[in-house]
C-alpha cells in the first residue's frame, strides 16, 4: 500500500486562480473582460497616449479617415481618433464613479433594511420602491437642469437615480442568507453584531453585487452618453463620445466619420461592459 | 426462461468535471427480466444514480459524459443511438420516479393535464391511474395543483404517471427517502404490487438495505462505480460474500440491534486515490484486504456463499468478518442527575397561516399544544414523530431560537444549548475554514494564538477529525467530515445540552451508524444531556434513555425506549413500528 495519501491530508488549497477564472468565464466573456481592462487603462492613460493634441488643429478640416489620421479630421482640424481617445476618458471614468457611488449608498442602504428588517425594512423598501418608479432618466435630467450642467452635476444626478437597484440586491441578498442554516449555526455558536455582518454575511453579498455592477456599466454609459447628447455633460470644447456624436449628427450624409465614430465607440464599450458582466457572473456563480 | 427486458454489458461512463475525466461506473454487466425488481445499492458516490441516468440517456451534458459498452432495453441498443430513439424509448419504455416529486411536477399545471402530457396514446383513464395507485378521490387530485398535494399523494401521482405509459423499466431513485416510514411502506407495498401487475422490471436504487430486502428480488451491491457483488436478495442478506456488503449489513441497525454498545461501522470513509486499475477499490477500507488486493483487481466470479457473484479474490473469508464483530466495549454506565437541564413546561406555539387578508390577521394554525418534557442533566431524550409533527419547532424553542406563545422554558446552565442540524454542509459557512468556525465559541481567544489553534485541534481530535484539516474549506471535505466538524464546534466549550435535529436522516447507513457512534460517546465523555429529533424510530431506541412521540404537536408517549417498543401505548406508535422495514421477506413486523 505505497503512494496512497492517508484520507485526511489536505488537498492543495484552491486560491483564486485566473486560469480557472477565465475557464469559467468563457471565451465571450473572457474577450469582454480583457477588453474592458484595456479601455480601462486607455481611459486613465488617454492624455499621454493620443497620437495628437486633441485640442488644437493640426490638419486641415473634413479629412476622411486615413493612414496618418485613422478617424479623420473635424470641423477645424482637429484629430478625431485623439479627441475619441480621450472622450473615452469622459465617458468611462465617470460611468464607473456613477457605479461605486450607486454601489456604496445603495449596498449600505440595503445592508440597513435587510439586517434590521421590520418596519425599518418596510419603510426603506417603500422609498426604494418610490425611487424605482420614477422615470430615472427624467429625475436626473431635471436635477441636472436645476444644478446646471456640467459633469459632477450630471454624475450626481446618475448616482441619486441609480442605487436602488443595489440597495434590492444587497437586501435580498442579506435577507437570504440570514436564512440560512450556517448563518443561524453562526449565532448559536455565539457570533453577534459586526462580527457577524462581516465574517458570515458581507462576504455572501460581495459576488452579487459584483454580477450586478458589472451587468449595468452598459446602461450607466449609456445614459451619462444620452445626457451628453443632450447637451447636459461637459461643456462644449471637450470631448465626451455622446456629446461628439450629438453635435455632428447634421453632417451625417456629408461627413460620415464625425457622428458614427464616437457612436460606434459608445455601442463597443457597452457591447465589453455586457460581455464582461456575463463573463463575471458566469465565472463567480461557478465559484 | 423468458426474454432478458434490460440487458447491460460491460457499461462504463467517464465524466468530465472542470475539464477532469473520472470514470463513475466501470464494467457494469446485469439483465433484468420482465416483472422483477432490483436493488441497486451503495453509499453516496457510489455511482448508483449514475446508471439510472445512464439508462434514460439524461447525464448532463456539461460533464460530457462518454459511454461505453451496451445498453439493450426491449432489445433496442441505446449506447450510441441517435437522439429519437432515446426519446421515444423514454417515452414508451423507461419511466422514472425521483427522491423529490415536487421538483418533478410541473407547479402550474394541474394533475390531469400533465398526466395527459406524459403519454398521449394510452386508452386508460387517469382516473383509474389514479385510483390504481391507493389514492383516494382520484378526481380531486386529477384536478389540483402539485401544491395542493402532500409529499406521500406525489410520489403517488408520480408512480401513476410513470405505469399509465406501461414501460417495461421503471427506475426508482430513492423515491421513499423524503417521506415518513408508514408512508414509505405503503409507497413499496404499492411498487411490488405494481411490477406484479403491470410485468414492469424496477431498478429500486437505495443506500438502504432493509428497504431494498423488503422489495427486490436481486441485488447489485455498488462501489466506487463497479459491481462488487449481486445475486438474489435474501441470500446476499443472509451470507453476504463481498466484505463490502457484509459491512453494510453489519451497519445497519433495526429495532432489536444492541444499544448497549457503540454500533458496527464501516472501517473510515472512502479514499477516492486508488488505482483502480489494478487493484480493489475497497482495499484500503477492508478488514481482510491482503497485499494482493492492492496489486489485482478482482473480477467479478461466482460466489461461494451464495448462487450469485461477487468481486473479491478472499470472499471465502468473508463468513469470518460478522463472527468479529459483536465484541465492541460496552458503553459505560452514566449518570443520570435529578437536575433538569432543559425543563418545558405547558408549551404551545402557533404559526399563521392561509392567504394573508388585508383588513384581518391570518388565522394562527397550532404547532405545538400544552407540551411539558424535562431532560435531565446526562439524559438523552428522543423526539420521534413525522414531518408535521412539530419536532423542528419544539427544538428551536428549546434552543431559543423561537419564541413560545405560551408556557414557559427553563434552562440550568447560562450557556446556550448548541445544535446539530439535519445537513451539516449546510450549516457550515462555505468561505471560512474549518479551524475558524470551530474556533468562533472560543471568542475570547485569537485563532492566531497558540492557545487558540491548540484548542481547536483538541476538539476536533475529540470528535475523530484530523487536526491538519483546520485549515481547509467544508467543500474539501466529505460529508462525514463537515459532520464531525459541526459537532466540535458544539463541543469545543462543552455545552450542558446537545439539540440534534434530524442529525442522520440524510446520510447512508454506516454514515449513520458512526455519527450515532459518536454522540452517544460525546454526550458520555462531555456530560451532556441530549435532545434528539428523528423520525427514525431505531435510532432514537439506539441513542435515547426515553423516547418521546409527538403527534400533531402533542406528546403521546413518553417512556423508557424498549419498553415503548415492546408494548406502544398509542395507536400512532404501534403504526410507527408496524412500518419499519426489516431484512425479512415481505417487510413490516
């Protein structure tokens, strides 16, 4: 009886392994993932890497898309593959602010109304629902309306439309788990208050509210987009990926490239975000 | 000798999980014949629902399942057919009836309807089905939801559903497992009846031998994915040939085994590491295992002791193994103190129930009425009664988990009573390692400490469990081991009263037989008293100084556990024990 293990020594321990991750993850979702760190690093990297100085002109106006300029040129010269780069700048790193503060109030709110339950959880369930009722988009044009535009007006008026869902997610999420028998063995063995929360409930919550955040990146964008578009983000001269598209949209049969470009920025990066979110929903409900 | 119904020839399915291939059944060869029943029998990943999924073609394709070998039912060849043929040989040849019937009714489709789905051609009415299979009112269940119905009326309507297409293979996977002991002897009387009737073979697939004796006429005993032994029912039973099997027989314990002393066993759990190929599976477990079972694996021969068949190349030794057994120690004498650890006095509990009214409160449905039970210091009582009964609730109320409506519970010691639920993986949180979890009663004291890891390791030596596994998630371990690690987080700071709920009605026999094994020791060595919820009557006789029955949450009995046995004073009791299966032919007492 040699090279038999004795039945109680312990299997190698299955830390988090990218490879398993990915496997997991599916090549989609693997594709949306790695593409979306990319974005993310352009985002943050856009103002050292852009070919050309977005803001100044630096070839003539309406040159179509070429070797020397990929994107072409706008209306005063400017290089529009410089100006997309750093549009992704705008319209990423706010989209992701806009998500980790609807992801920090909504998952605190929830954490309140599922832990305390009651008619502490009935009352905040009533405001929740109130908040989903209302037409989001509307509430967040008129508060930026009122504000002013600009982007921290237009990011606040997103995140005050936007945590609801993760306040439902975390509640529901709690809510469960306090059912559970390992959580009720968890009290009996003696385990209260913070302790509780942190050790045997908070680390059931996380992956859900991951799944979640990740599966709304695309509509987050899309909406700070639409607000652009409507001319309610970023003052004028800088680049925001909506607002590119708004403002040349009436030269759509002439210079194509001007609208269609930053639109079809908008619509890959939503297309990663979804693609990244099944990814990661796929790979931590097989955890 | 008439046509073989099912004829399987060296079946063998490899399974892929994350990209791994492991072989869950290896060289499977049996026949089955019109109208016969067979007992397919193993523990837990043995692979014995394998083969019933094998059978209707239905391993789940995310495993890639690759089968090999020959499956011939009705004299179709299934291994390797095309898509139609399965189904149609699902549809008209082999039908199964599963553990959890509600998970296998549609919930918004009414009986009727969704037996009329199940096969369209038969000429029989539902009705008669219906009422075929001993249920009463056949039109009142034709029409109602799967909801409406009890767990015992499903499986009914369920066995009813299958025998309407008449196939010639029923496959039963543990369809008694969930349901009450007097329901689970109707449910077999009627599955006996049935293949009778109807000429239909049933693969009856069971961790329970005495359910399994009551019912088939052969049997194939399984493990780790080979046949180790098969032949008809009573004689593996009476002279069992592989000591595989003999251990099984030897684990299970009935109404007269002896509960003086700890309970045979199965020698540790099983190691998945062997080389299969050469060598027995079960070498590493057996007590007779000689050098050349590590270096051949046995084929499958006939028997000795019996007309069938048997894999082991010592079965000869085999009739030596039970000769061994009956000398284990004699528990020690315990003292039972005049003190009560838990005393419930007059309790009654209600829960609301029926649709919610907007203007009125729902109407409170009694749980529990006027209950007054008192466990003394060193005293283990057990709580029997069916699902239903109340068990749950009057545990929870002893352990404070619930509040009673009326009466009052007193407890002797300060320190809460623990608990030991029914499914121990469950109850441990899946991201925390072992050693932390036992270690949370300990909150004075940092895990990180010495004094902290020592412990820890000291309960869970107490409890039979590796200290090495501290470390590890309670998805590294088997069942039997998060078992043993729920108990030394009970025992880590000796606790003065042990609430077991249902703590062995989900595991297979030798499972049980240890963990039984192992309270009665803990409660023995630590000075626990001890509530125990079952409804398994053998077990509370095994474990318990009195037995208690609960009936629609009031105490019938109460009373020393073979003195209940011997002369049951309620007419609920006498049904308890008429229904439990036994080794002998034809079941009941």
């Amino acid at each position: 009886m040699t090279g038999r293990p004795s039945p109680d020594t312990l299997p190698a321990r299955p830390r988090f392994n990218w490879r398993d991750f990915f496997r997991r993850a599916g090549w989609l979702g693997s594709f949306g993932i790695v593409g979306l760190s990319v974005v993310t690093l352009v985002a943050v990297l856009a103002p050292w890497i852009t070919p050309f100085d977005p803001q100044l002109r630096v070839a003539g106006a309406y040159l179509p898309p070429s070797a020397g300029h990929w994107f072409g040129t706008d209306e005063i010269g400017r290089d529009l593959f410089s100006r997309v780069i750093l549009g992704v700048q705008n319209t990423w790193l706010p989209a992701l602010a806009v998500i980790a503060s609807s992801l920090v109030i909504g998952s605190l709110v929830g954490l309140i109304s599922g832990l305390l339950g009651g008619k502490v959880d009935l009352v905040i369930e009533r405001i929740v629902d109130l908040f989903l009722v209302l037409p989001g988009t509307l509430i967040a044009l008129a508060v930026v309306a009122s504000l002013g535009p600009g982007l921290v007006n237009t990011m606040m008026a997103l995140a005050v439309v936007w945590w609801m869902w993760y306040a439902r997610i975390s509640r529901d999420e709690i809510r469960r788990l306090k059912a559970r028998p390992h959580v009720e063995a968890a009290r009996i063995a003696g385990v209260r208050g913070s302790r509780l929360l942190l050790r045997y409930l908070l680390p059931g919550v996380v992956p859900a509210l991951l799944i979640g955040a990740s599966l709304d990146v695309a509509n987050v964008t899309m909406t700070l987009s639409l607000m652009s578009f409507l001319g309610l983000g970023l003052p004028a001269p800088a680049p925001e990926l909506g607002a590119m598209t708004s403002r040349t949209l009436d030269s759509l049969t002439v210079h194509w490239w001007l609208p269609i470009l930053p639109a079809a920025i908008i619509f890959l990066l939503c297309l990663l975000a979804n693609l990244a979110g099944d990814g990661i929903r796929a790979a931590l409900r097989g955890a | 000798m008439t046509e073989s119904v099912l004829a399987v020839q060296d079946l063998s399915v490899i399974l892929s999980r994350e990209g791994r291939p492991s072989r869950v059944l290896d060289g499977i060869s049996f026949d089955m014949f019109p109208g016969e029943i067979i007992a397919l029998v193993g523990e837990s990943g043995s692979g014995k629902t394998s083969i019933g999924l094998t059978l209707q073609g239905l391993l789940p394709r995310e495993f890639q399942a690759r089968v090999g070998g020959s499956i011939r039912l009705a004299g179709i060849e299934l291994v390797g057919a095309r898509r139609h043929t399965w189904q149609s040989a699902r549809r008209h040849l082999v039908r199964a009836i599963s553990q959890d019937p509600m998970g296998a009714l549609n919930p918004t489709m009414t009986i009727r309807r969704q037996m009329r789905e199940s096969d369209r051609r038969s000429g029989g009415s539902i009705e008669d089905w219906l009422s075929r299979t001993g249920l009463p009112d056949p039109d009142r269940i034709a029409d109602a939801l799967p909801h409406r119905l009890s767990g015992g009326q499903r499986q009914r309507v369920l066995i009813a559903m299958a025998m309407m297409a008449r196939p010639k293979l029923l496959i039963a996977d543990e369809p008694t497992t969930a349901l009450d002991v007097t329901m689970q002897a109707q449910i077999l009387h009627l599955l006996r009846h049935l293949a009778h009737e109807q000429q239909t073979a049933i693969l009856f697939i069971t961790h329970d031998l005495s359910v399994a004796a009551s019912l088939a006429d052969r049997v194939l005993v399984l493990y780790a994915g080979r046949i180790v032994e098969m032949g008809r029912m009573q004689d593996v039973v009476r002279t069992p040939a592989h000591p595989y099997s003999a251990g099984l027989l030897a684990a299970r314990f009935d109404l007269d085994s002896d509960r003086r002393r700890p309970l045979p066993t199965l020698p540790s759990e099983r190691t998945p590491s062997i080389n299969v190929a050469s060598a027995c599976s079960y070498a590493t477990r057996c007590p007779i295992a000689r050098p050349d079972c590590t270096a051949i694996r046995p084929p499958l021969k006939p028997a000795s002791a019996h007309g069938g068949a048997v894999a082991c190349l010592h079965h000869e030794q085999t009739r030596f193994l039970s000769a061994q057994r009956a000398d284990a120690e004699p528990w020690p004498a315990q003292t039972i103190q005049e003190t009560a650890a838990l005393r419930l006095s007059n309790v009654g509990k209600a829960y609301p129930t029926g649709p919610q009214s907007f203007w009125g409160r729902r109407q409170p449905q009694p749980v529990l009425r006027s209950i007054t039970l008192s466990i003394k210091l060193g005293e283990c009582v057990a709580l029997v009664g069916e699902s239903g009964a109340g068990k749950t609730t009057l545990l929870r109320i002893a352990a404070g988990l619930v509040v009673p409506e009326s009466g009052t519970v007193a407890r002797f010691d300060k320190l809460p009573p623990q608990v030991v639920f029914q499914d121990p993986v469950a109850a441990l949180t899946p991201w925390l390692t072992i050693g932390e979890q036992i270690g949370e009663r300990l909150r004075a004291v940092s895990l990180d400490s010495d004094y902290g890891r020592r412990r820890v390791g000291e309960a869970m030596k107490l409890v039979g469990l590796d200290p090495v596994l501290m470390d590890a998630l309670p998805a590294e371990m088997s069942v039997g081991q998060c078992q043993r690690a729920v108990l030394a987080r009970a025992v880590i700071v000796p606790p003065r009263l042990l609430l077991c709920d249902e703590p062995i009605s989900a595991m297979d026999v030798s499972l049980a037989a240890t963990t039984l094994n192992l309270l009665s020791d803990l409660r023995r060595r630590l000075d626990m008293a001890m509530l125990f919820v079952t409804h398994d009557l053998a077990a509370a006789r095994i474990i318990a100084d009195r037995v208690a029955v609960l009936k629609d949450g009031a105490l019938v009995e109460i009373a020393d556990p073979d003195a209940i046995i011997a002369a049951p004073q309620s007419a609920y009791t006498q049904s308890l024990i008429a229904a439990m299966p036994s080794l002998q032919p034809g079941g009941g007492r």
